[in-house]
C-alpha cells in the first residue's frame, strides 16, 4: 500500500457497524468494572462479613499496582506488535482469562479466616483489576487512535463508546441487586450472576475484536521509528494539555470511584431498601441517553472542551441543590437525573481530548506515543479509582460500620451521608477550574496542519 492509500485509509468514512462493534468492547468492559467498583466493598462486607477497612486498604494499596501496570503495559503496546494489530491482538488475547477473572474474585471460600480471606480478595482482585483488566482495555483506549485520524469520527467513536459503556453499567446497576435478592442474597447468588456478565463480557469483546479494524499506521503518523521508552516518557511530561487531561481524571476517578461504591449502602442503610440501586442506576442512565443528541450538537457547535466544561458547571449546580432534600426519594431522583444528563456533556468528550493530546504531543516533541499517553492518564485515573474506594472503606470503619448489621450506628449513617452528598460537589467545582486554562480545541486545526506538511516533507 502506498503512503497515499495508508493515508486516505485513515480518514476514511467509519461504518455504523464497526462504529457499534467498536462500542462493545466498552460494554463488556463495564459489565465487570462496574460490578467490581459498585458491588465488591459491598459485597466482600455484606455476604463475607469482612472489615470495611481490611478491603478499603486492599483496594488503595491494589490501586497502586494497577496504576504502575498501566504504564508497564502502556510501554508494551508501544512495542509490541502483534499478527492483528497494536491494540486490537490483545482484546483477542485476553477476552476469556479477563472474564474468568471475574468469577474468581466471588470465589472467596468462606470456611477460611479473615485474614487468608484478604490474602485470596487481594490477589484476585489484582489478577482482575491490575493484570488482565489493564492489558485489555488500555489496547482498547489505544485503538480509538488507530481506528482512524478524523477528528470528527474519533469524536463521534467516543460518543457510541460512552453510550455503549452507560448500557453497561446500567446493566449492572439495574440487575445486580434485585438478581442477587431474589436468589437469597447468598455468596452463591452473586457468583451467579457474576458468571452471566462475564460470558457476555466475554463475546462482546471478540466483537470488538473481528469487528474494526486498525488503519493509523508508521505511514501515516510519518513515525517509522522505535521511540526509546525514557523519550517517550519525556514527550509525555512536555505535553501540558495532557496534565490537564490527567488532573481530569485524577480527580473524576476519585469522585466516581466514591459514588458508585456509596451508593448501595445509601440505598441500604439511608433510603431503606437496597433494590433501590436499580432506580437510582435508571434516574441517572436514562436521563443521559435522552440527552445524547442535544450534547452531540452542541459539542459540534461549541467544541469539545466547552462541553465538558459546562458539564462540570451544571454539576456543581445540580448536586448543591441535592442538599436540600437528600432523602426525599422523588426529589433525590430529580437531581440524580440532572445529574445524569451533565455526565453526557462530560464523557462523550473525554477520550477524544486524550487523543486529540497525542497530536500535539507528536508537534509538539516530534514523538508520537500513543500507548504510554493513554496507559499515563490511566495509570492515574485508577489510582485515583482505588483512592476513592479506600475513602469509603476506611471512613466507614472509623465510625464502627459493620456489614452484619441491618441498622447501622449514626455515626455510620451519617458517613454515608456525607460521602454520598459532599465529594461530587467538591470535584466539580475543581474540574471547572482546571478547564478554564484548557484551550487545544483552538490551537489543533494548525497543529494538523503542520503535522500534514512534516510528513509530506519526509
């Protein structure tokens, strides 16, 4: 293929079917993520009766790893190729172990002491989250990157990508609870529905997989050499639109690592009914996907970083006026709604203002590293992840939370409370600050372009 083929290749038009194929893999993705950010504290406290601060402590120190093995891997995918391509060869690869993976984190025995108990959940949880979840989905960020080099079509990538996600926790959220009620709420009953989303993980990502195809290649980027991995890291750190986008995460990882492990136990312990998680997951899934179209529109009017930023204003608005009623159920789920509809604004962008960074980092440097941006961002975003989950394991073991008791102490209530009201407040507010000094969007049609003119000039 010549330079011009490979070139045309990757601005060409995206079929609606690879564009669906691609968004699969986010499904499958979250069918587990979201189960083990949501269920696993609740879980491992409610149906193994372990300390909220043994797992709170097990998920920050895991984080850690994870968030170094997302670098590792980051450096991986920018030098191994394998037979079907940079990123695509590895969802091939780790489809089935991810989603056995899963299984095995709800294996605890539970004839076991407490402490071989945290010894099992602590390499479990790592095998799923730091190992086998890192190696599938960095290559599956990556590839929105090699799909094509459009701008507009990487746009639109990420906005079926966050839909298809959304369908994903939406599936957990709405059925995990009322699935694992019905069966008697035992270890059983969550090991079986746990092995449901992990067979669909599984064949959604072998969609992902036989369904797109990697068209950025050495040809087209005009980088044909191995890029030493100290350099790489170097072109990474002079990108300063990447440390925005990084604080983004850092603090985005943190707020939702938060909400989306508090919400059960407000279900539970606050509002009185746990099944209560299906309504709170629709309230705010729902309300998102009406307003998919109106976000779209303004995203291609205003631009990318005006959507996010307006997501994270109305946020802060939306969930200050939650403090007026937190527990009147039909005004919480008003708010929770309008929530729901700034996280459109905010998700649909986030990943195509990551890729749009490597771009300049490649102007920038004249080095293009696509892995090690993607796995650096991540890398932070998850340690901010297991930050928020060791928040609310540990906080809940300061004031005597305990996972056998169906009405917990004040202290333990009013915990609850706080964690469910105040943080998304907080990190609202900063993300507003941080995209104020965000201005890429403006600067990028003339950093393509100069890209353009130094590969022609090769």
């Amino acid at each position: 293929m010549s330079v011009k083929e490979a070139v045309d290749k990757a601005y060409e038009k995206i079929s609606v079917k690879e564009k669906m194929a691609y968004g699969s893999g986010d499904v499958a993705s979250n069918l587990i993520l979201a189960f083990v950010t949501a269920y696993s504290s609740y879980f491992y406290s409610k149906a193994l009766g372990l300390p909220t601060e043994m797992t709170g402590i097990i998920f920050l120190v895991s984080r850690i790893f994870d968030g170094i093995s997302d670098l590792v891997m980051g450096i991986v995918i920018d030098k191994v190729r394998g037979r079907h391509g940079k990123a695509r060869s590895w969802i091939l690869w780790l489809a089935i172990p991810f989603s056995v993976s899963a299984v095995l984190m709800m294996l605890v025995p539970k004839g076991w002491g407490q402490t071989a108990k945290g010894v099992y959940v602590f390499l479990t949880y790592n095998l799923t989250t730091t190992v086998l979840y890192t190696a599938i989905n960095l290559p599956y960020g990556v590839l929105n990157s090699l799909i094509t080099r459009d701008r507009d079509q990487r746009a639109v990538l990420n906005m079926i990508r966050m839909i298809m996600a959304a369908v994903g926790v939406f599936i957990v959220n709405a059925a995990t609870m009322p699935l694992v009620n019905s069966m008697g709420g035992t270890q059983k009953a969550w090991i079986t529905v746990v092995r449901f989303y992990a067979v669909l993980a599984c064949i959604l990502f072998l969609v992902c997989f036989f369904g797109t195809k990697e068209r950025v290649t050495a040809e087209v980027t005009g980088q044909y050499d191995d890029v030493p991995v100290l350099r790489a890291l170097g072109s990474v750190v002079q990108n300063r639109y990447w440390w925005m986008i990084l604080a983004l995460a850092v603090f985005d990882g943190v707020g939702t690592s938060i909400g989306n492990t508090i919400n059960v136990y407000y279900a539970d312990y606050i509002l009185g009914d746990s099944n209560l998680m299906t309504l709170l997951t629709v309230v705010v899934t729902l309300p998102a996907l009406v307003a998919l179209p109106f976000a779209a529109k303004y995203i291609q009017k205003k631009g990318k970083r005006n959507a996010m930023l307006l997501g994270h204003v109305l946020s802060l608005i939306f969930c200050s006026i939650r403090l007026i009623a937190p527990t009147n159920i039909p005004f919480l789920l008003v708010m929770i709604g309008l929530k729901g509809m700034t996280v459109t604004l905010t998700g649909m962008v986030s990943h195509a203002m990551l890729a749009d960074t490597i771009e300049y980092g490649q102007w920038k440097t004249k080095i293009r590293a696509e892995g090690i941006t993607y796995s650096a961002s991540s890398m932070s975003g998850k340690i901010a992840g297991g930050l928020g989950l060791a928040i609310v394991g540990i906080l809940l073991g300061t004031v005597a939370f305990d996972g056998a008791l169906s009405v917990q102490p004040k202290a333990a209530r009013d915990m609850i409370q706080a964690l469910f009201l105040y943080p998304s407040i907080i990190i609202s507010g900063i993300n507003v600050v941080i995209l104020c000094f965000y201005d890429l969007d403006k600067r990028y049609p003339a950093i393509m372009e100069e890209l353009e003119k130094r590969r022609k000039a090769m």
